[in-house]
C-alpha cells in the first residue's frame, strides 16, 4: 500500500526504505504536532506559520503564560488545520513528579500540554500530550 508521506522523525524499514504514513488520521496528528513544535520563521515562504511553543519554555509557569499557548495555539490550528476543530487544552505537571514534604511538586519546571481534538472528516476524538 503507497503512503501519504514519510512519518517524521524520518526512519526506515525494510518494507518502505523510509517509514510512511498510510492514514488520514497519523497525517493529521503529525501535522498537529508539526504546528505546534515549529517556530515562527522556521518555515520557509511562510514565516507566520507555527505555534512556536518552544519559545515558552523560560516564561514563568503561571496562568498568564497557559493563556498565551492556548491562543496560540488555537490561532494555529483555525489558521492552517481547518480540519482540526479543538476540543480542549489541559495544562499539568508530570503525573509521576514526586511531592515534596509539603505536599507540593518537587518538579514545577515541567509542563505538560494535552490537547483534545477532532479531526473533522474523519470524526472521534483524539488525545495529543507533549511530552
């Protein structure tokens, strides 16, 4: 069966040489996912493309900060995925961070992004987590 597109990071097998993509809904996740890692400016002939959610990684850990990654996110994804419509975005620390003697989150550096999501034509709901 030909694929859609090689699957990123590019690896290889050995039926394919390059590993492929060979369903709408794998090509709509990567392409999710690809938004929300590139950085504005990385694509060429498009430099308003990406979510850039790299950039946020020294902003301080705080409500304003997951209030700027939503929208843009959101942005992102009514702008270039029209196909996605989101359904929610959480934000966490890492379930498995261990609790300090007071009961907080020894781990507070790490954010965790999960974002809920349809893939319009092909319906159902779909989980992506970043990390």
């Amino acid at each position: 069966m030909p694929g859609l597109t090689p699957m990123l990071p590019i690896d290889f097998d050995s039926n394919d040489g390059i590993m492929l993509i060979r369903t709408y809904r794998q090509l709509a996740i990567q392409n999710l996912k690809n938004t929300l890692l590139t950085s504005p400016g990385e694509r060429m002939m498009d430099p308003e493309f990406g979510a850039g959610i790299r950039k946020y990684l020294f902003e301080p850990n705080r409500a304003a900060t997951y209030l700027n990654i939503e929208a843009r996110i959101r942005n992102q994804v009514k702008k270039y995925l029209p196909f996605i419509g989101i359904l929610g975005i959480k934000f966490g620390h890492r379930a498995d961070a261990p609790e300090g003697p007071m009961g907080d989150v020894v781990d507070r550096d790490f954010l965790g992004i999960k974002i809920s999501f349809t893939i319009i034509p092909l319906g159902g709901a779909e989980i992506l987590s970043l990390p």
